[in-house]
C-alpha cells in the first residue's frame, strides 16, 4: 500500500503562482486569524498549531523517496510558516535541501508581526539555505482600513516588516486588497497603498478583490458602514492606485480569481498601458474585456 507522503488538513490555500510546487505544512492555521476579512482559516479544524519536526522531516524524506530530484519548488503552508523560530525554519530548509535536491525556491506567506523578533541576520541564514521568496498580505497601507479590518498591522510595520526581509535578499511578493475600504475609505486606501508599495519597492506586486463567500458578518462587526464597491468603483480605486505608484521593477499582476479586470505588466515602465487599459474600461465598461461573474469562482 502506498503511503500519502504528507497529511492535508483542508482546506489549503496558495498563492496562484505556487500551482506546481509541493505544498509542505509546517503549520497548521493562522496565529493571528482576526482578521475580519479572511475566512481562509476559521474552520475549526484549521485551528493554529505548528507541526511536529518529526512529521515535517518524515514528509519531506517520503517525497524525496517518491519525487527524487523532479521537485523544483515547495511551498511552506499553511497560512503562517514563518512564525517557527529561526531554528525549526532552518531545519526544514536543510531537510529540502538534503532529501529534495532538485528543489531551486522554496517559498511561504509571511504575516509582518513573525518578522519582529527575526533580526535580518537570521533571515539571511534562511535565505541562505534556500527562502527564496515570501508573500506578504499587506492588504492596505491606510492604518485606519487596518484598524477597522483588524489586521494588527499598520504602515510602519509593514514597511518595517518588507525592509528587513529586502535586506535579507528574500524576495517579496506583496498582496493589496482592492475594495477593502468600501466606499468610504477607497480614496485614502488607494492613495496610502500606493505609498507602502512605493516606500517597500517589492520584487512582485498583486492585487486581489475584497471578497465574502461566508458573508460580510465578520466584517461588519468593527466596520458597521462598509459598503462594497461595484466593478466600476473597484475599476476606479485601482486606477487611483496604479497612478500613484512610482515603482522602478516590480512585476505586477491582477490576475486572481477575483479580479474582473485582468492587468500584467512590469512596473514602472508599463504604467502608462496599465492606466489606459483601466481607463477605457471605466469609460466604456460594456466593451472592457471583464471576466463573466460566474468565472471568479467565488
């Protein structure tokens, strides 16, 4: 009888990036899970709780034994991989070294509070052994939006968070929430946004459209006005954004699910193609070329 090589707690989640690499629990859940706009761990098997060293190691050796060299990537799951100590993150990165050879980006989310007590000489030590890439859901750089969201996170320490990790040589993808303001807050989450990505510079940027398959109940209860934006005010809001940003090289991609518009390019020197590409959708949306409401899966 074949022996699965790693146990799943579903359901799982990556970034879309991540469709071909092993995904590797280290971390069941989210130790923070408050925020009032994700559902992605509230299930109550999804309760945080690190994984055993013994089952991740033995994870790893049985895909080695079952993938040998064939592996390029993994993906630490679940929501919050780098909350281990620097200790048990290195152990795992030389695990996938050892057993997973083939293995050329090892990658994880980060939440920007598990960076606090990691100095950028222990985050080099894990670039160093293969951390090649992190995703951090910044959501918003507008502190009363993360107040009201209860991200536990402001401006600053998402900043802080993104410069220790630049200095580490750890690549960041960073994940902004179109819509997260509502229609009261779009403007400010718009304009603040665009100065935490300016002020980060990241290697990659994304943006992913607020979205409640459960229900705005959560949501609701510390942000009582939110009202959503429509296709036409979440056009518009990133228009905004997008023409704030004064970036030198970012990748940029707002391709999720969850985006009627599709937008790629390479920031700055495609901004003036992405602002028209935005433009004649909000001025013509019936002729945009906006993903069907039943494709968003959501």
């Amino acid at each position: 009888m074949t022996i699965a090589p790693i146990r799943y707690v579903e359901p799982v989640y990556r970034p879309p990036s991540e469709a071909e690499s092993l995904f590797l629990p280290v971390t069941d859940g989210c130790s923070w899970n408050g925020c009032t706009f994700c559902e992605m761990y509230t299930a109550p098997q999804k309760r945080f709780r690190p994984r055993a060293e013994e089952e991740v190691f033995e994870s790893i050796r049985r895909c080695g034994e079952q993938f040998g060299a064939g592996l390029k990537r993994v993906f630490l799951a679940d929501g919050d991989a780098m909350t281990l100590s620097t200790r048990r993150l290195a152990a795992v990165l030389a695990a996938i070294r050892r057993d997973l050879p083939g293995v050329r980006r090892v990658s994880s989310y980060c939440l920007p509070r598990n960076l606090r007590k990691k100095s950028a000489a222990e985050l080099a030590e894990l670039a160093e052994l293969g951390l090649s890439l992190v995703y951090v859901g910044a959501e918003s750089g507008d502190d009363e939006v993360l107040a009201r969201v209860n991200k536990g996170e402001t401006f600053a320490t998402t900043c802080e968070a993104l410069e220790k990790l630049h200095e580490a040589g750890i690549k960041r993808s960073v994940m902004i929430l179109n819509g997260l303001g509502g229609q009261a807050l779009s403007r400010q989450h718009a304009l603040n946004s665009a100065a935490l990505i300016n002020a980060a510079q990241p290697e990659l940027l994304a943006t992913l459209v607020a979205s409640f398959p459960q229900g705005e109940t959560r949501l609701r209860e510390n942000f009582p006005g939110w009202e959503p934006l429509g296709v036409l005010g979440l056009m518009r809001e990133m228009e905004l954004f997008v023409s704030e940003l004064d970036l030198k090289r970012t990748v940029f991609r707002s391709d999720h699910a969850s985006n009627w518009l599709i937008l790629k390019g390479t920031l700055g020197v495609d901004k003036p193609r992405l602002l028209q590409e935005l433009r004649a959708a909000i001025v013509a949306p019936e002729a945009a070329p906006l993903r069907p409401a039943w494709t968003r899966g959501l």
